[in-house]
C-alpha cells in the first residue's frame, strides 16, 4: 500500500539503500574510471550511507529511551539525522556529492513536519514535508545544492543523473510512491546517457560510477515509499552502454581537471570535516580551488564536509585550520598515474603505492605496528571493546581496532585496519553480529587493492579469542579460515548487561536497573546481581554441555565477581574449566563464553 514519507519509509530508505549499494559495490568500483580511477566509488557510498543509517538508527533509539516521547521521530528527525550522518561518514568524491544531495532533501521534507512525532501517513505528515509535492521539491532542491558544492560542474557525471531525477519527478502525478519511481526511472536513463556525455566513460565503455549509485538509492527510495522494488535495475555497467557518439576531449573534469582524470592528476585527496563560518568557508573554496581539484565543499550551519585533490596535502589542511577548526582529516595517495589505469581495467587491482595506500612520508599515513617484520604472510584484524582485550589479542599477534560505546568502527576504519596489518592475507574478526555489513565493506575494499580477506562472522568477543587461539599462520589460508571458524561456531556466548528501561523481553517484562543476562543475543535471565545472575546464565549454558568457560570482567568489575563464579563451576560442573580475563569493556560487566 503506498504511503508518504514519513520517519519509517526513512529509516526502510536507509537500510534497503545500504543492502543495495552492498550487493553493487563490486560492480561500481569495477566502473570507477572518472575523474580518478580508483576503484573506490562503489564503496565510498557504501560507507556514506552506512554512517547515514547509523544516525537515523541512533534517533529512533533515542526517542524510544526518552520517557514521555513519541517511540519514533518525526520525519523531520529523521531526515536530518540521515543528513548529518552522510555530511559526517562521506567518502570520497561521490560520498560527499551524496551527503549535500541528501542535505538539500532534508531542507524541504523538514518542512512543517516539527511536531508529527513520525505518525504514519497521517494529516501531519502531508504536503508540506513527505507529500508527493514536498518529495518533487526535495529532489530539485537536492540537485541545485550537489551543483553548487561542486567547485566546476560537468555533465556526464552523479550530478547529471541527479537533475534527471529532479526533472522526472517534477513531470509525475500522483502520489509520493509515483514520484520516486518516476524519480529512479528519469536518473536510469540519465544514467544509460552518460558516456554520450563525457569521454572517460566512452573510451571505458562504462557509465558514471557515482551516478550508478545515484541510481541504486532511488531504487531504494521508490521501494521505501512504495513497499515494492523497481521493476528494472540500473543499467548494465560494463559493455551494455548505448553508442556514446563523440567523445568530448577538452571539457573540464568534474572537479575541474583538464581532460579525464586519468593522467597527470594531483597526487593525494584530502578529506576533512570542518567546524566554520560561511563567509570563512567562501574564502576557503577559493584557496583550495588554486591549490588543486575535484573540490566539493558540503555542508551549512556551521559544519562542512571539505574534499579536494592537490599535491600539497599540508597545505590543504593548513587552509582548513585559518577557516575554522578542521578535524577527521583523512589523507590518501592516489599512486602513480599508470596504477590509477590498472584500477580501471583490473577488477581486483593491486595496490596503487605501498600497501596503506598512502606514501610512507605522506601525513597523517599510518606506521607499521611495532615489532612486526615489513610484510607478515598472514593477518589476523580483531575488533574489540575494552583496553585488556585488546592488549590480549595484540599479545596474540592480531591487528586491533577498539570499539567504543556508542561509536562502532565503520568501514573504512577496518579497511585501514587491515592495511595496517600489512599482509597479503588478513583474516577478519569482527566480534559482533551488528557489524556485519560493515566488516563486509571492508573486506570488499581490502580486497580490491590486493589483499585476500575472509570475514568470520563471530558476533562476540569470546567468539574472536576462541578463534584466534586456534590461528595458525604455518597452514593454507582455507585450512586456517576454516578451524577458527569452527572454533568460533563451537563457542556459545553470553553478556551481562543493565536494563536502561522497562521493556518486554525474551525472559518477560524488565525494570530500568536490572542485570540481565543475555545468551546468543537474547535476553534469557532477569536478574538483581551480576554475580547470581551470571551463575543462573552459567548453569543454563552448561546443562547443553561444555569444557571450557571464559569470564571477560568489565571495567569496574571487581575481582571477587570472578572467584565466586570460578567456585560456582568448579562445585557444580565437574570437569569444566575456567579462564578469566580483565577485558576493561565498559557498559557491559561482563561476558561469558563456552566452548
């Protein structure tokens, strides 16, 4: 039944566009030939958007947590937390084209739309913000702000495909469901017509990467509002373009470079977020357009997302800092010219310079871990989330990344994670069910520059060091993918967390302060105590038996917790062993683990 786009046809827009640009990833860092050939579109966007669904994530988590609220934001929450999140996760070139085109959407769906409390189709969500008017004028509204964060337009590229969209929207009646799927059929032609347009893709015989995406996030629009998928997906993208006719060879790139983009380009881009006024932001536009190219500067009331390419990296943040206070700044080396074209012909290129991706002197490029020899023959990335957990599995020789509470690691972070590692083989641990999306992402990305990944999915901690335990280098990489993926799938888990509200549960109804005890996920036991509730969840994981228990003690937790449940499983279950490490995770005192 088609309805208006309201806080959950938002949040639905978020989670079918990520599942998408998943499944199409590959194939748009395939395409990536323009204005870089770096093979990193697909997954930019990807990351985008996952920050973007995060935020949306977090503002209906947030008003399901405030007593005397409604349980889901209003749309225009939820518009502007998805805004916020693409303006802060942007990647790349197209990432930051897409968190302004999703800017200028929430500027006008959040019209009106203050106290509608994210009613469902309801009077108040109506012409003003989600109607079928509101959504035309919110894509003709995204596509004018994406022009103008560009410092030099050109046709042929996202943002072509993006007035399409705007003008086939404009163009439909009916209701919202009608406009985006006119919308998403406008930007697929656009999209067929790009290599008509610009002579990178003709030659390639490719249509514009970040307008492939553009495509793939309407689909996921006119699915959201309309409850079903477009009948046709995006176009071929590798040899099904139509007759390209001629192409053009003196136009500038799409962020002002001569030509294509291929050869001869700035050496590094450079990405920050930025904290400023917008006058300070005009004069900033103007200096970075002197220093290099593909300058996108996104963003309003007070925080811009800054991307340029240039061969003075220093010099591009140093400008950031006279124009307000810089910070997230990311610095990544293209490589030589003729490794940009390997990317565009390779389907899983090498990497372009060293193994970071980034020069060695390059700033901000990251150093190899102390003690390990230049190039080990395998890696093992683990995410975890306290201090003693992760000096526990540096000890065992894995590359870490730290969870922090409320902050998981995105993408690229693991990605840079497993650079880190400097390996040509990189196992993957990513130590908990929710990132599994995101650990995908990254292993998509490591491995198009080179590196053999596998994701084991283990969804806790206890999960990772059973696994890790079992890892060994000296064996072929299946044979030792497969024995710490059965070691994890042989370990059953277990957390002990605080209630934070009443709520229904597994186990019945819970009350703001009580510990519950969750296995596999689930909450199984309502308890007072950590120390008797974790012997309940104790006793009923070893009824299925079991021969070894690992207690991972929060931070804060005292030592005595871990000798009277030492006690519990030496009196009660004969023949079970126990280890006990002090992980320092905080929010969660403790985790069991049986194997």
């Amino acid at each position: 039944m088609p309805h208006t786009l309201d806080a959950d046809a938002v949040r639905s827009w978020c989670g079918l566009a990520l599942d998408a640009l998943g499944r199409a990833r590959e194939e748009i860092d395939a395409i990536n030939v323009y204005p870089v050939a770096d093979a990193d579109t697909g997954t930019n966007l990807y990351l985008t958007v996952e920050s973007a669904a995060q935020a949306v994530a977090a503002a209906f988590d947030g008003h399901a947590a405030a007593p005397g609220t409604a349980l889901r934001p209003s749309l225009s929450e939820a518009v502007r937390a998805m805004a916020h999140g693409a303006l802060i996760g942007a990647r790349g070139n197209s990432g930051t084209i897409l968190a302004q085109l999703l800017r200028g959407m929430a500027d006008v769906l959040a019209e009106g739309d203050g106290e509608n409390g994210g009613r469902r189709g309801g009077e108040g969500d109506g012409e003003r913000g989600g109607g079928a008017d509101g959504l035309r004028r919110a894509l003709r509204r995204a596509a004018e702000l994406a022009y103008r964060g560009v410092a030099h337009p050109v046709e042929g590229t996202v943002l072509t495909v993006a007035r399409a969209a705007a003008d086939a929207a404009e163009r439909a009646e009916g209701d919202p469901a009608a406009v985006a799927r006119a919308a998403y059929e406008g930007a697929r032609a656009a999209l067929e017509a790009t290599p008509a347009q610009l002579g990178a893709l003709a030659r390639a015989g490719v249509v514009d990467a970040g307008g492939y995406g553009l495509v793939v996030v309407l689909g996921a629009l006119a699915q959201a509002v309309s409850g079903r998928a477009p009948a046709a997906g995006p176009v071929a993208a590798r040899g099904g373009c139509p007759a390209a006719g001629p192409a053009p060879t003196d136009g500038a790139s799409a962020d002002g470079a001569p030509g294509d983009g291929a050869d001869g380009g700035p050496a590094f881009e450079v990405i920050y977020l930025l904290e400023a006024e917008e006058t300070a932001v005009a004069r900033l536009r103007e200096r970075l357009d002197a220093l290099g190219d593909s300058l996108v500067v996104v963003g309003g009331d007070g925080l811009w997302n800054v991307h340029v390419h240039v061969d003075d990296a220093g010099a591009a943040v140093e400008a950031g800092i006279e124009a307000g206070r810089p910070y997230r700044v990311r610095i990544t080396h293209f490589g030589t010219a003729a490794a940009r074209r390997a990317h565009a012909d390779q389907p899983h290129p090498r990497p372009a310079a060293d193994d970071t991706g980034r020069r060695p002197d390059a700033p901000g490029a990251p150093e190899p871990p102390a003690g390990r020899a230049d190039r080990a023959p395998r890696a093992v990335v683990a995410v975890v989330p306290g201090e003693g957990l992760a000096a526990l599995c540096a000890e065992a020789g894995a590359t870490v990344v730290t969870a922090r509470p409320g902050e998981p690691p995105a993408a690229g972070e693991l990605a840079q994670a497993v650079r880190r590692a400097r390996a040509p083989e990189v196992v993957l641990l990513p130590n908990d069910a929710d990132l599994r999306h995101t650990a995908a992402a990254a292993a998509a990305q490591a491995r198009a520059e080179g590196v053999r990944v596998a994701v084991i999915p283990t969804r806790s901690p206890v999960q990772g060091l059973a696994a890790l335990a079992v890892h060994e280098p000296g064996r072929s990489f299946d044979e030792d993918v497969v024995a710490m993926t059965s070691a994890a799938g042989a370990t059953r888990y277990a957390e002990l967390a605080v209630a934070e509200r009443q709520a229904w549960t597994m186990a019945g109804v819970c009350q703001a302060g009580d510990m519950l005890g969750l296995i596999d996920g689930d909450v199984a036991v309502i308890g007072d105590g950590l120390a008797g509730t974790a012997q309940t969840v104790l006793d009923r994981m070893l009824a299925a038996g079991g021969e070894l228990v690992t207690l991972v003690l929060g931070a804060d937790v005292p030592g005595d917790v871990a000798e009277r449940l030492e006690r519990h499983v030496r009196e009660g279950h004969f023949a079970v062993d126990t280890v006990v490490y002090h992980g320092g995770q905080p929010g969660v005192p403790l985790i069991i683990g049986i194997e």
